[in-house]
C-alpha cells in the first residue's frame, strides 16, 4: 500500500512508438538513435508522476539498441533499467514472471503500447488493464482489433492522456 492506502502500480510499456517517436522520427529521415526524441509526457510520467514504477518491454533483437534509444531520450536512468526484452513467447513468459512477482506484493499492472496483437492483446491476456499509445505517425496507428482479445481498457494520444485515464482506473480498484 502507498501513503493514501492504495496499491502501488506497476506500468509495463513497450518502447517503440510508446516512450520513443521512432517511426515519426525515422520518416522525417532522421538516422540513428541520436535523432529520436521521447513521445510527449513520457519523462515527467516516469520521473515525477510514476517514478520507479514502469518498466520497459521491448521484442526487439537488438537490446543494447534499444538501451541506447532509452539513455539518448533520458529515460533509462528513469526507468532504473529495468527492460524486458526478447521475442513474442519470451516476452509472455517474462511479463508472466514480472506479474508473478508484482501481483504478490500487492501491485496493480497497467500494459501500455501501441500494437494491439502485439502489446494490448498481450497485456489482456495477463488480465492488465491496457492502453494504447496512439501516437501521431505511429508505425501501427490504423492497426483495428480482429478480437476482442486486442480491444484496450482506453486510447491515449500522450503520457498525459494516460495519466488522466490512470487516474481514472484507479478509482475503481
């Protein structure tokens, strides 16, 4: 429990197009990891709103690439660095492993990402409440579920949004 009594959260968020403008960035032909920029709120949510409660989850092949993505924009310091990496099944077998440990101390997990078969399905599965990061030029902005497995708890544009919408959530636990 926190000071007001509530349980402390835990937000599991995918990194690209969630916590980095990576595809935006890339199409304004942008190269390299010293172009990319953080995704609106995404720092003040994980240093002053929600500091030491995200952790980053990422299928990406190449980890120390996406460290590096989360040194540039300032959020691995942030993030204690704590990343979760690997492909679909290590990554359902890691968010089982994070939510095993988490759930028992009495956290709430929140799933944020912007890939419904990918992410939200992915975060339902575990029984998260789970939100999705529409960022604009988001590689899968236009992506609709194909079931209701991929259906998110709300949308967000921002990590404003998703701080209200959390606010929200939470006066229902």
């Amino acid at each position: 429990m926190d000071a007001r009594g509530n349980n402390p959260v835990l937000i599991v968020a995918d990194v690209d197009d969630t916590m980095v403008n990576t595809t935006v960035d890339l199409q304004n032909g942008m190269r390299g990891i010293e172009c990319l920029t953080p995704v609106p709120g995404v720092l003040k949510f994980a240093g002053e709103l929600y500091p030491k409660q995200m952790i980053a989850m990422s299928i990406a092949d190449d980890r120390g690439r996406q460290i590096q993505k989360l040194r540039h924009v300032g959020l691995f310091g942030l993030l204690g660095g704590r990343i979760v990496m690997g492909n679909l099944e290590s990554k359902r077998e890691m968010l089982w492993a994070v939510s095993r440990k988490f759930r028992a101390r009495g956290y709430l997990l929140v799933g944020v990402g912007d890939r419904l078969d990918n992410d939200i399905a992915l975060f339902n599965e575990f029984g998260m409440p789970s939100f999705r990061m529409m960022v604009k030029g988001g590689k899968y902005r236009y992506q609709t579920p194909q079931d209701p497995g991929e259906v998110p708890y709300a949308v967000v544009s921002n990590w404003f949004g998703l701080h209200s919408e959390l606010q929200k959530l939470l006066l229902t636990y």
